[in-house]
C-alpha cells in the first residue's frame, strides 16, 4: 500500500500544494477503505456487502479527482490475486461501468 501510494502520488505538485493535495489524499483515504473491506474472509457471508462498499468507496475516489478511477484497477488487481468468485467481479465491473456512464453523463 505503501508503495503505491508513492508511486502514485508522485507528482510533488500534488503533495506540495494545499489546494491539491485534498484530492489526492481523499482517493488514497477510499482506496484504503475499499482495500481493508476486501480483507474479509473470501468464505464470509458478507462478501458482497463488502465488495459492493469497496465498489462504492471507488466510485467515491473517482468522482473525487479524475486519477480516483484507477482504484478501480487496484480492486480488480486485489480480486485477481484474491481468487474472487465470478460475483465479485461482476460487482466492480457493474460499479467501474456505472462510473464511466457517470463520467459520460
């Protein structure tokens, strides 16, 4: 996560300026949120509860600033290395698609 988040934050204009900055942690903040939902037990009966909150936590980086879309990526990423059922990725898919409409619209 780490990682990530330095490799993704680096423009230092956006760590540097007050104005932008609120954007960049506010998409880190629901991409750590969506990652810590996706911990639950790939067996738990609340899996879908949580893969749809991830979804929206994404959807929520994305209309926060336009790099928020790629934590799409990173739900998909962790679902893939998760081995998710083929109901997880229809869930991030349906959001990620809803997500583009949105943008579209």
């Amino acid at each position: 996560m780490l990682a990530l988040a330095i490799f993704w934050l680096g423009n230092a204009r956006a760590l540097l300026h007050d104005n932008e900055s609120l954007h960049v942690y506010s998409v880190l903040l629901c991409l750590a949120g969506a990652v810590a939902l996706l911990h639950v037990d790939h067996e738990h009966p609340s899996r879908r509860r949580s893969v749809l909150g991830a979804s929206a936590l994404c959807l929520l980086a994305a209309l926060n600033f336009g790099s928020g879309s790629a934590a799409f990526v990173a739900l998909f990423a962790l679902l893939f290395v998760q081995r998710a059922r083929l109901s997880s990725w229809l869930i991030v898919a349906t959001s990620l698609l809803f997500t583009l409409l949105v943008y579209a619209l």
